[in-house]
C-alpha cells in the first residue's frame, strides 16, 4: 500500500444500494427439454387415419348426420353424386365444382424477379463497414452468421433493439457457446445501459474466465450501478478467485460510483497484502478518481503529496478538474498556476482567443419504436389517461424547487415552467406511446436539474417503471423512487 492510505480510513459516508436478486431467463435453449417438431401440431395431413372411401347415405361426410371432413385436407377427385341430397339445407353442394382435378398451372419462373442472393461474404462486408442493419436484414432472411460477424457485429451495436437480435441468432448459432464471444455480449449490453441482460448472459455461461468478471464489474460501475458490482466482486473472491491488475480497476471504478470510500481504501490495501499486486500509476489515478466523485478535495490534495513518486501534470489536471465539478474557483486557479509552472505549454491554451459561449438549448431524447424523438420545446400535455396519475406528484412527497428558474416570474409561473423541462416531456410522451412496464431510455445534453432529479424518482415509483436518464455527467437509473446515484452527479 502507498504511504498514507491509513489516514483516510473510516469517516467517510458509504451509502450501499439494495440489488435486484431475481436475474430471469431469456432466450437460452434448455439442455433439458425434449424438442418435438411435431408436437402441438396434431392435426398435419401425414399423421391422419386413412378414411375409407365416400359411400352414398346418411353416414356420408356431407351428411347431417355424418363426420365432417377436416379443412386441411384437399377434397377426393371423384365424387358420388348420388348423396347430394344428404347435403345441408338450404346450402350449395360443395362437391359440384370439383368434379375434374383440378392441374396447377406451370408457373413461368422468367417472368419473376429475380432475387440476388447475398453470401457470407456480403455479410462479413456490412460488418466490417459498420451497417449494422443491413447486416441484421440479410440475417432475417434466413443468412447464418459464423464468428467473424459476430464478433464484429457486437462491437458495433449501440441500440439495444439491435443487441437483442443479434444475440438472439448466436443463441442459434454454433458458436453460442463460445467464451469469447460471450464476453462480447456481456460488454455490449453494458454499452447500451442493459445490465440486466448482461447478468442473464453471465449467470448462464457455463464457463467463465477473468476477463468476465472485470466486465460485468466494469459495466455496473459504468451504469452508476456500483453496489451491485461490489457484491459480485465479494462473489467472486468466495469462489477463491485471483482478482488481476484490471480487476481492481474496474473494482475500484464501482466504489467511486457507490459513494464507498472506505471500502475503496480496503480493496486498494489487499492488492498488495492479500494478492500479491502492486499497484500501478492507474490504480493510484482511481483512488483519486473515487475522492473526487465523493466530494473529498482537500483529502485528495493530502493523499498526492504522499504519493510514492512524484505527481505528473496528469494527476494535477485531474485534481484541478473535481475543483472545477464542486466549483472551488480558488482551488482551480491555484492548481492552474501549478500546472503551468510544471509544463508551460499548458498555458498556450489559455492565450488563444475564444468566442463567448453561446447557451446551449437542452435537448432529450427518447429512444422507442425503433426511432429516436427530439423533445427541446415545450408542448401541451394531452389528456391521457396514463398522465393522469403523474398529476398526484405533490401528494407523493413532491415539492417543487424553483430555484431552478431563473427568470423573474412569480412562483406559480416558476412551478409551471418546471413541467417544460426536455426530460419530463420526453417522459410523458414515453408514457403513452409505449407499453406499460417498458423501460423507457432518455439521453439529455445538459446536466439534469436538481427539481426533476427530484421529480423523476417520484415518477418511477408512481408508474412502476425503471427510467433512464444519461445526462452530460452520467448514468441515472431510476427504479422505485431511487436512483443509482445515490443523490449525488
């Protein structure tokens, strides 16, 4: 351990989150289950009993009295007339245009288009140029995708719809089994914020190796979902497991994420007591990293001078950026002349001349029925019957904070305008144009205010949803009136 950790040991707060323990099944074919093509199906033309030839009288298929023959079947070519009159009252004899068969016409194959059939090697083409959806159209049509594509096709996807299908046919592929490519699956449901999935396809892999675990660890961090990956790394060290170097990284990564401090201060002093590790320039830079998400500046400043090597200009920049996230202006400039002090050319950047920055317009947007929808104007809310409950915020435990709105307006006007905020409208609209209990995923390209933090928490418990907001700071998971990020971005 670096000289100094000792000191930062067992006042900080640790909020832990409570996880979801139920993990369902879904898509994976079951060892167990006998397959029967023909089961269900009891009825196909091959299976039946032979049925004895038509015979004139009361016992004839067409008969009131009589079995009637089944659709599926095509009518006998030579037909008795002499049972019409058996035939239901008042109904034409189905039998009487059928009494020649009937000889399908040959079909002139010239006349028809003509379908260019696509090969692997096409689809390996769309894969390799990134066109993930023409690559899942000839997939649909009935093209088998071996490793390559693959591989490459889990790399690219970004959309979860997609990741979906493209999973769904590995399950149907040989290389379903295979432990790299599983790995792949795990790190694209991370990418597209589905860490439900990726559990899924971990708790069923039959063989598993470091790389694995460091992903699943790496994608609860990186989804603000960093309890859940310390519970996994507990997991993990049960079953006498050698963490690695990369390990402790994305370990460390989840207690920045969880607000864990202390348990931060404990995984980095047992890489070197317990497993033997030392602990490299990176593993120091996330010590830092997990002071600085929770707030503790002044801590990081004493836990770098006594660093075991001298601090690069690196260290100090990222020091000086928490300065400027907790807006420490103080810090900052003193951190800046610093920087400059140590490499000059820090400060040619600040000489060049930049225009004023313009206010940005905030912007969400939806992701659903296979587009995504802009929402940055505020628009009237229709009457829906889905909204309707969204109207009892207040006496769920909601209070407007309007020190959100800046302009000079009086209050009432203030909590109006609160409701035109791009995320609730991208919400309301989610509300009643998906289906009930549908995740609904937001992405806003400012940081999202305290009040519909506030509001959104509210939300998800009132319709039962998760909700998923990405602003220009981080992930926020919204479920059951929590949010993984502990109240703190």
């Amino acid at each position: 351990m670096g000289a100094g950790q000792g000191n930062f040991q067992g006042n900080f707060p640790n909020q832990r989150l409570n996880s979801n323990q139920g993990f369902p099944s879904r898509g994976y074919p079951n060892p167990n289950t006998n397959a029967n093509p023909d089961q269900g199906y009891p009825n196909r033309g091959f299976n039946q009993p032979q049925h004895p030839p038509p015979q004139g009288g009361p016992g004839h298929w067409n008969s009131p009295g009589g079995q009637s023959y089944p659709q599926h079947h095509n009518p006998p070519a030579q037909v008795n007339h002499n049972v019409q009159n058996y035939g239901q009252r008042g109904a034409p004899n189905q039998w009487d245009n059928q009494v020649q068969v009937q000889h399908p016409q040959p079909r002139n194959f010239e006349a028809e288009p003509v379908i260019p059939v696509a090969s692997l090697a096409d689809l390996l083409r769309l894969c390799q140029e990134g066109k993930v959806k023409e690559a899942i159209e000839l997939m649909d049509r009935g093209l088998r995708a071996d490793y390559a594509c693959f591989d490459s096709l889990f790399g690219l996807c970004s959309k979860l719809e997609d990741a979906k299908k493209v999973h769904d046919y590995l399950l149907q592929s040989t290389c379903r089994g295979d432990l790299r490519l599983n790995n792949k699956v795990i790190e694209m449901y991370g990418r597209c914020e589905s860490m439900t999935d990726a559990r899924r396809v971990f708790d069923h892999m039959p063989k598993r190796n470091m790389d694995t675990w460091y992903l699943m660890i790496h994608g609860y961090a990186n989804n603000s979902l960093g309890d859940e990956g310390l519970q996994l790394f507990e997991q993990m060290r049960k079953l006498d497991l050698k963490p690695t170097e990369e390990t402790f990284l994305a370990v460390l990564s989840a207690c920045g994420s969880a607000d864990a401090v202390d348990e931060a201060f404990i995984h980095f002093k047992s890489m070197k007591n317990d497993f033997g590790i030392d602990q490299q320039m990176e593993h120091y830079v996330g010590m830092i990293d997990v002071l600085g998400k929770c707030g503790f500046l002044n801590e990081i400043e004493q836990y770098i001078e006594k660093l075991p090597f001298d601090p690069s200009v690196e260290i100090w920049e990222k020091y000086m950026n928490y300065a400027r996230i907790h807006g420490d202006v103080d810090l900052e400039d003193r951190l800046e002349e610093l920087i400059v002090s140590m490499d000059p050319s820090k400060a040619a950047a600040k000489k060049i001349p930049t225009p004023p920055p313009v206010k940005r317009t905030a912007v969400s947007m939806l992701e659903g029925k296979s587009r995504i929808a802009e929402y940055r104007y505020p628009a009237l809310y229709k009457d829906d019957p889905k909204l309707k409950e969204l109207m009892e915020l207040k006496n769920s435990g909601y209070v407007p904070d309007t020190r959100y709105v800046l302009h000079d307006i009086d209050q009432e006007a203030k909590e109006q305008a609160l409701l035109y905020h791009s995320e609730r409208l991208a919400i309301a609209y989610g509300l009643i144009s998906t289906l009930a209990r549908t995740t609904l995923r937001i992405i806003k390209n400012l940081r999202i205010c305290g009040d519909c933090h506030n509001a959104i928490k509210i939300m998800s418990r009132i319709v039962g949803r998760e909700l998923i907001v990405r602003d220009n700071k981080r992930f926020h998971h919204f479920r059951d009136g929590k949010c993984s990020c502990g109240d703190y971005w």
